[in-house]
C-alpha cells in the first residue's frame, strides 16, 4: 500500500509557501505522491458549497510542488472539459518534463454545473468531451505526427512537442464514480481508477473486481491497473464527504487519530483487501501546522506497524 498526501482545502495553508514546504516532508517521511484538485472559479451558488473559495491553477501548483521536491509525484485530478485540448495537452506534457517523469493525471468530467457555464462549456456534453479530449491527448503525446478527428477536436498537420517524459505518455488515473460510462472510461482510456465515494465492501470492492475482470477480457493485463482512494485522518473537512463519503467515525473511511495506530492499520488493510494500491489522505487541520502533526503522527505510528511491502517509506 502506498500513501498519499492530499493537500485540499487550500484555504488551511496560508500559502504556497507552507504547501512547499509540507510537500518536502512528506516526500522525507516516505509518502509516495502529493495530490492537486481542480477548480477554475467556484460561484456564489449553492451548488458550490463545500468546494471552498481558494483554487490555485493546478499546472502552476504542481509545478511548484515539482521544484520544492526530487522523488515525490505529483497527481492532479484535472477537470478535462474545462480547457481546450491543446493547451491543456501541452500543460500536462510540460509539468511531466519539468518534474523529471512524476506526473499523474486524474481526469475527471466536473460535477459543478454552474461553474461549467461560466467557462461556456456545455455541461451536457461533459462526458463526452473528456473521452475525446483523452483519446486526442495521447495521440498528441505518442504520435510523430498527431492525427485526430472528431465531434469535439480536429487534428492534423501540426507538430506538438515537448512530448511526456514518461513513456508512452503520462499516466491516466480516471476520477469520477462507479458508473458504467466510468468503468469504460478506465478500461479504454485508463490506467488505474480512482473512486470518489461508495461504500468499500458493497460496491467497491466489487467494482475492483469486475475492473479486473473486464480488462482480462480485453486482453489487458489487471495487474497493470491502480486502484486508488481518499480517506481522511481526524475529523473530515467541510468538502470531503463530496469525494470519500467520510463523516461518522465508524466509517472505516475516515480513521480518527483518537482511536490508535493500530486501528489505522486495521482499516487500511480493509482497503488493501478490497484491491486499492494507494490511499490518499486527507489530514484533518484548519492549519498547516495542524496537517503537518497529523502527517508526523502517521509517519511516526502508523509506517512503523506496516508490513515492508505497504510502505515505501525512507528514513528522514
């Protein structure tokens, strides 16, 4: 099992500053990734509650991340309808280079309808833009000569470099539920999976299980694909019953500090059962200071009850 350090809500920060700095820990501490979320602008609306005012450009922040850390990776869940195909194509091939090959990508369709129409984005449309803009997307990172045709992108008679530093490209995590159209997204599109919510033992662990199923089928290889998830660490911000459904302590979803490393162990060996790879944390804290003791507290109590395999950690 690996570990990831989820840095929404930006608001708790303080500033980039802060983010940088608690990047370069967790990276000393052992955590294998740092996750980036996305939003352009969050309006007034209902709607928006519980997304939060503060949204730094995730290609800017992850670069940022980048540079403050060596070995690290950085994933953003990056809203894929939002942009256009070729600056967004070129910003995440950029942000893999700069970083020397760290770089995840965790497409997501969007979910905030408002937001959608500020940016003049057909909402309806959402799904369907982000497979084409993927499947345009690798052509344009593989390609020597990109070629696409579609509904919502044309391509042809362009040169389009620097490519990925990874290769063939950058990997695809798909975001998003455990919806049939999102299953195929991973299937064709993907490269690992990350639900946002549903319960672990009656829908996730068997959705993992029919993933795995199908992909043989298909004629790809199961173990080739990344199961992730959010889970939180102390009591659950505002936002995050949006995403991993944590709000009772009981839910093994969010694992209370209180209660002992040994119980954290416990859940989380739940989700290595069920078939997940990673877990991304979300520390608990309305300041930097706050996620940080909670970041410590799991390097220091938690790593250590592990077995070798689950943990990349490093001495500090």
């Amino acid at each position: 099992m690996r570990f990831s350090l989820w840095i929404w809500p930006y608001a708790r920060w303080g500033g980039l500053e802060e983010i940088g700095r608690v990047c370069e820990r967790a990276e000393e501490l052992g955590f294998a990734g740092v996750s980036v979320s996305d939003h352009t602008i969050c309006t007034v609306s209902p709607e928006s509650a519980g997304a939060g005012p503060d949204w730094p450009d995730w290609s800017v922040l992850s670069t940022y991340i980048a540079m403050r850390t060596s070995r690290i990776r950085i994933l953003s869940c990056v809203v894929i309808p939002y942009r256009p195909l070729l600056p967004q194509a070129k910003q995440i091939a950029t942000v893999d280079q700069v970083s020397g090959g760290r770089f995840i990508l965790a497409p997501a369709v969007g979910w905030l309808k408002p937001e959608f129409e500020m940016l003049g984005v057909d909402y309806s449309k959402r799904g369907a833009i982000t497979d084409e803009y993927l499947r345009a997307m690798r052509e344009l990172w593989t390609a020597a000569e990109p070629e696409f045709h579609g509904e919502h992108a044309q391509i042809e008679d362009v040169i389009f470099e620097p490519k990925c530093a990874q290769r063939p490209h950058v990997p695809i995590w798909v975001a998003g539920g455990n919806g049939e159209a999102v299953i195929r997204r991973v299937l064709e599109l993907g490269d690992g999976w990350m639900p946002m919510g549903g319960d672990l033992d009656t829908e996730l662990r068997g959705d993992i299980v029919r993933i795995r199923e199908r992909a043989a089928a298909m004629g790809r290889d199961p173990d080739s694909l990344t199961f992730r998830y959010t889970i939180g660490i102390g009591t659950a911000e505002a936002g995050l019953d949006a995403i991993s459904k944590s709000i009772e302590v009981e839910d093994p979803t969010t694992l209370s500090v209180e209660k002992g490393a040994e119980s954290v162990v416990e859940a989380i060996a739940q989700f290595e059962g069920a078939g997940f790879d990673e877990l991304a944390i979300n520390f608990a804290g309305t300041t930097a200071a706050e996620v940080e003791e909670k970041l410590e507290w799991f390097a220091a109590e938690v790593m250590p009850l592990l077995p070798s395999s689950s943990s990349e950690r490093q001495p500090a």
